[in-house]
C-alpha cells in the first residue's frame, strides 16, 4: 500500500467543530485502518479511518463506530469519504496497559501501579461484560489508563450478546485467541459468537504479555515458526494445545494468570473474579 493514508478533510472538519482548528498527528496506519491524534485548542480526538480497496476496512470501522455510538461512556462521530468511512471520538490521556507494565519488564521492584492497572483494567472488562458485551480483541494496546479509569478502544470486533453477530469473526489478534475460540473458528461454523470466557483468556494474556514482554505461548517448545506460520495453522496449534512460556519475572500474578491460560472455558473465571485474585497478591 504505502505510505499513510491521508486524512479525509470530512473527518478534519468534524474534529475541528470539537476541539477547535486542529493540527494532526500520525498514530497507527495498518491492514485497512489508520488512525491520527487531532489536537485543537479545546481539546484532542482520536480519528480512525477504514480505507484500502476492498470495503474491509470501511465496513470494520464502520461497525466499530456503531458501537462507541452504543456504548454509554464514549462519544462518536462518523461519516463517509468517498468509499473510506471515519470516525471522531474523543483522545484518551494515559498509559496503555503495555505502558504501564514498562517498569515490570525492566526488571523495577515497584509494581504497585502495574498491579492496581491490572486489578482495574479485569474490573472494566467485567463491566463491559455485565453490560452485555464482549470486546473480541483484547489486546496490550487496548486499554488505557486514563485519570478517571481505565477505558478500553478497539471495539472492531466487539459483539453485543442477543444482537445479529458479524458475518465472520477470526479471533481478534491469533495470539491471544483462547484454544475454544481457535477451535470454532477453524471448524465454523460462522458466524462465530465470542463468549465472555475467551475475553477473560485474552484479558490473562494480556496481563501476562505485558509482564513478560512474549506472547504467552512458547511456539519454540512446540516447534512453530510464527512467521512461516498461518493465522489458520497458529489457531489449529493453539486448539492442540501450547505450553505457557518459562519466564516467570512476577511469579506471585504470572500463577494466577497461568491458571486461566490453562483451564477449560467452563472452568475460567469471570474478569470480576480475576481481578479479585489479583487483589490478593502483594505487590
Ligand atoms: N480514543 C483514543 N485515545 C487514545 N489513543 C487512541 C485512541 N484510539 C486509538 N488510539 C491509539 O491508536 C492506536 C491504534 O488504534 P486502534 O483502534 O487499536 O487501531 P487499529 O485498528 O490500528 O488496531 C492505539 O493503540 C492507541 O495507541
Ligand atoms: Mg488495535
């Protein structure tokens, strides 16, 4: 493709009417979806934008755009721009997840922020999931730790439970896909209906990714090349079953994590209870 999408004017001017005219900045621009920081003189948003050639992208941004309309604790505005589809909502200020980790895999002995971001992030994945909801692609990335708590982005393929699901769900990121997802996937049939219990597997691996700086599986042990490996082929070795990587630099919550990476869907706790678990740990 090339390059960075430029920014559709249409999209320019609606967070222009938010914040006040508004210089951009580029964040994240890949596989159909980019996104810019926008910052005027009132405020800043976040603008995402589903191009490419195929309607993918449009189509996932515009489904993601109807559930921030949908959920209660964000605001949005989208449009269209040619083929492309846009959306404004506002910037959140803070660490992701991954960020808030960083002292952990540095080795720090201060862990008190990383474990009550932790403890706060299960709590706003378990009221997403009290609401009906399941995010579908949980990620290191995916949250933020704003002053006012955690708040999660990404609903591309988020699902509200009792509506129509998408015509096809693959999993969200394949490294964090719980081994019953894996499994429904690979032998359909579509469309696939996430549960909260994957959610929670990708919430433990989160945590466990953030603490460890690896994805949670060790591929080496099982003889996988990730990179000469298939989305498709990754989700039939993880139904099989992959062992857990050997580093264990925070024993005390990488226990509580191994335990939900480790047990059937039936036997994984709720996030509320994940994050009680993790209460119970010292920092
Ligand atoms: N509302 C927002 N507030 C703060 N940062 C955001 C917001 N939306 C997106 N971002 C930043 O942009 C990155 C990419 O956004 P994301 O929605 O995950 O797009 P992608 O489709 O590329 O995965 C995020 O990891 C985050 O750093
Ligand atoms: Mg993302």
């Amino acid at each position: 493709m090339g390059g960075f999408a430029p920014c559709p004017p249409e999209a320019v001017a609606a967070a222009a009417i938010i914040c006040g005219p508004v210089s951009l900045t580029k964040i994240t621009d890949r596989r159909g979806s980019a996104v810019w920081k926008a910052v005027g003189p009132h405020c800043g948003v976040a603008i995402k934008l589903g191009h490419g050639a195929d309607s993918e992208g449009a189509e996932i941004t515009a489904r993601e755009a109807a559930t921030l309309d949908a959920l209660p604790d964000y605001t949005v505005v989208a449009g269209r721009s040619g083929a492309d589809v846009w959306y404004v909502t506002p910037w959140l200020d803070g660490p992701s997840t991954w960020d808030l980790f960083q002292p952990v895999r540095d080795g720090s002995d201060v862990r008190t922020a990383p474990l009550a971001g932790a403890v706060s992030l299960c709590r706003a994945v378990a009221d997403f999931h009290s609401a009906g909801w399941i995010h579908g692609d949980l990620q290191p990335a995916h949250s933020i730790h704003t002053a006012t708590g955690v708040r999660l982005i990404d609903f591309a393929w988020s699902w509200r439970t009792g509506t129509n699901p998408w015509r096809e769900f693959n999993g969200g990121i394949t490294h964090l896909v719980a081994p019953e997802l894996a499994e429904w996937i690979t032998t359909g049939p579509q469309p696939v209906k996430p549960a909260p219990a994957a959610d929670v597997y990708a919430l433990a691996g989160v945590l466990w990714t953030c603490t460890t700086g690896q994805w949670p599986l060790d591929y080496d042990a099982a003889g996988i090349t990730v990179k000469d490996t298939s989305p498709a082929d990754l989700r039939k070795a993880i139904t099989a079953g992959i062992p857990l990587t050997a580093a264990r630099p925070w024993p005390q919550v990488q226990t509580v994590l191994a335990d939900v990476l480790t047990a059937p869907a039936s036997d994984r706790p709720t996030a509320g209870e994940l994050a009680e678990s993790l209460m119970e740990v010292a920092p």
